[in-house]
C-alpha cells in the first residue's frame, strides 16, 4: 500500500494558495519577473500572470507588485507580504509533513484511510476579490452588503437576510466576493456615470487576449487589485480597450455572490 501524503493548500474562501503558486511566488522572487518565474516552473507568461492576480486579489496586499505594462512583461517584486506568505507556507508544511509521517503508520489499514482526502472548494467564478464588510444595509427580505476590497474601492451585493445570517457576515467581517466575468460589463466614461448596474468601478486594462469571437480583458483597479470581464471581440475594439485605456466595469448587485472562510 503507498504512503498516505498531504498538501499545504492556504485556503482564503473560494480561492486557494497551494504548493504550485508558492513554486511561482519563490520563482518570480528569485527572478524578479513574471515571464522568468514562469518559465522555471513551466507554466505560460498567460497562466503566470493569471495566478499572481489570483494571489493578489485574495490577500489585503499584494502578493506581487508588477511593472506597469500587463502581459508585456517586466521586472517584478515579491512584496514583503509575499515574502511572509512563502515562509508561512513553508513552515506549515514541515510540521504536516512531520505529522503525517507519525500517522502514516497507523492510518495504513485503518478503514478512515480513504475517507482523509484533502477537499478544496472551487469556483467557476472568474473574479474571486477578498475584502471587508464596511456596512450592511438591512431590507425586508434582502440585504445590501459592502464589501472593501482596497482603499477607496468598494463592491456591493445583495444577498437575502438569511444568507448575512448562515455567513455570519457583519461590519469588520472578511468575505470574498466571485463575481463571473460574463458579469462584468465595460464601458467608457467618467467615475459615476450614471447607470443601473450598483456597482461603477473604475480602472485601467493591463491586459487583453483575444480569441476568434471573445476578448478576456483585465482591469486593474488599484495595485495588485484586478476583475476580469468577457464579452465580444467586436465590443472590446469597439470601445477601443487596450493597454493602458482608462474604462469602468459595472457589475449589478444581485451578479455578486458571497463566500467566507
């Protein structure tokens, strides 16, 4: 019978830091760029970028602090909390791997063995943004939850009265807030057009990839702070988003979901 093994997976609600991305963290550390730390973990400068905006838009700070430029690469730095979260990893992982080597032995023919299996919860949602809860503002049967996700940037939701309950979420909570790119809608003009859509936020496109009928876009809304919209390739040249172009994305309330840890 194998040895029972185990992973470190820095679980921050819907999104996940495993093994993988610290491999990248610890690669662009020592390379100082995206495109060079993906190369020595194997991954495209694609998969690359989209995992450190992953990491960053789960934790308070920045993970990574890139060059200005999105996908055109550059140099990079691994901040000071990047550099903390390496080390907690590491840490952990020695003292589970000492646990498990002490269990191994025990759980070997024991009939709990394949009931220990890591569960990670994952999402189809495109954007997962972890922040506090500012305020909530109660309804009859609904609830409006503020959610700050960077200094002066904030997401609303409305989710029912039952839902801040069975979330336990409350002014100070942490909560995540996954938004599907297909969601997300860009326009150009200034912070507060007027719109239907509760939330107006604006941005900066660091990066656009085009596919035979879609374009994936990212905005960046403050540093290390990104969404990910989709829509037609025809709509993103139509609205002329490129590197660098200024745009807001609207996102309706009720296209907000919520997840705590």
């Amino acid at each position: 019978m194998g040895s029972v093994h185990a992973s470190v997976v820095l679980n921050r609600a819907a999104g996940r830091v495993g093994a993988d991305r610290i491999a990248l963290l610890r690669a662009i550390g020592a390379s100082g760029s995206i495109a060079a730390g993906a190369k020595a973990v194997g991954l495209s400068y694609k998969a690359a970028w989209d995992a450190v905006q992953v990491m960053n838009n789960l934790f308070a700070r920045p993970l990574v602090l890139p060059s200005a430029g999105g996908l055109t690469g550059g140099a990079s730095v691994v901040s000071a909390e990047g550099v903390q979260v390496i080390a907690a990893f590491d840490a952990v992982e020695i003292e589970l791997a000492s646990a498990i080597a002490r269990l191994e032995e025990g759980l070997s023919n024991s009939p709990l063995r394949p009931l220990l299996m890591g569960i990670a919860m994952k999402t189809s949602a495109r954007n997962a943004l972890r922040g506090t809860v500012s305020h909530i503002v109660e309804g009859t049967v609904d609830a409006e939850v503020v959610l700050g996700i960077a200094q002066g940037v904030e997401i609303v939701a409305t989710i029912t009265r039952a839902s801040v309950a069975a979330l336990g979420l409350a002014p100070g909570s942490v909560a995540t807030a996954l938004i599907k790119s297909s969601f997300v809608i860009l326009a150009r003009g200034e912070p507060g057009l007027r719109t239907s859509a509760r939330n107006c936020l604006a941005g900066t496109v660091v990066a656009r990839e085009d596919g035979e009928v879609g374009s994936e876009v990212t905005l960046e809304l403050q540093l290390g702070k990104t969404l990910v919209a989709t829509l037609t390739r025809a709509s993103a040249d139509a609205l002329g988003l490129t590197v660098g172009t200024p745009a807001l994305a609207l996102i309706k309330a009720s296209h907000v979901l919520l997840a705590v840890d």
